[in-house]
C-alpha cells in the first residue's frame, strides 16, 4: 500500500491570500518585512518542499516494493540451493544438514495430541489450596495438593 501523499492546507490558503492581496497592490509592504513578494517566496518555497517530500515518499515506496520482490526471489533462491544440495548429496547426508536443512534421519514425527515434551519429564508442581502459603501448607483439614 502506497504511503500518503501530503497536501498542505495552510499552503493553499496562503495561494488563495496572495492572490487576494495582489489584487490589492502586487508590491503591498505593511511593515516589518511583511511584503507580498516575501509572501510568495515563502509560498513557493512551501510548494517545493511539499513537491519534494511527496517524490521522497514515492521513490521510498518504490524502494519498499523492490526490496520485497528481491526478498521473494532470495526466499526461492535459498529453497532452490536446499534442493540442489539435497539432489546432489541426499536428504539424509550430513551435507544437507550443513545447507540447513533436517537430515531425513534426525526427523521425528510427532502424532497428535501428543505434547513436545514427554510427560515423564514434566515437572509436577505443589498447589497451595489456601494460597497464604502457610507452613505445613494445610488449613482447615486441606492438604496441598499434588499436580502434574
């Protein structure tokens, strides 16, 4: 998705003012520096910067949308060096495994349901039923409980 472009409100105004006040004299100089040709000086200069960072912001998204499609051609590139190293040496070779691959070999499928973790390894923990952790963890007749 394209990034907005900037339009600047306060620059339109200003054109619509200078306009205006060049009707009235194209030299008006109310003091103070304040004159119409300062005025449209700073009005085109505000044109151009606007101008500006609205190309930076295009040439940015171009930039984003080749990165990307140079990324998509170095995703299919890497897959197609796996493959061709998996050709050349077998899925199971310690090649493959060195081209990051998983070598056929070292695979384990997991069945479902089943967890990542074998349930003898898993830690059991003590619930305090109470949960004022008192000493001997019971209060009222209950004893903490033990939970896998």
């Amino acid at each position: 998705m394209a990034r907005r472009k900037r339009t600047s409100q306060v620059l339109e105004k200003a054109a619509r003012r200078a306009a205006g006040i060049n009707s009235i004299d194209p030299n008006l100089n109310v003091g103070n520096g304040l004159t119409l040709p300062a005025f449209s000086t700073l009005i085109e200069t505000m044109r151009t910067r606007e101008h500006l960072y609205n190309t930076a912001l295009s040439n940015l998204d171009k930039l984003y949308h080749e990165m990307l499609e140079t990324e998509r051609e170095l995703a299919d590139m890497a897959e197609h060096m796996l493959l061709g190293v998996a050709t050349q040496y077998g899925k199971s070779s310690v090649e493959y495994g060195m081209a990051g691959g998983v070598p056929k070999n070292q695979r384990h499928k997991k069945l479902r349901g089943e967890s990542p973790v074998p349930s003898s390894q898993q830690p059991s923990f003590i619930a305090s039923v109470n949960g004022n952790g008192s000493k001997n963890g019971s209060q009222n007749g209950n004893k903490a409980a033990a939970t896998s």
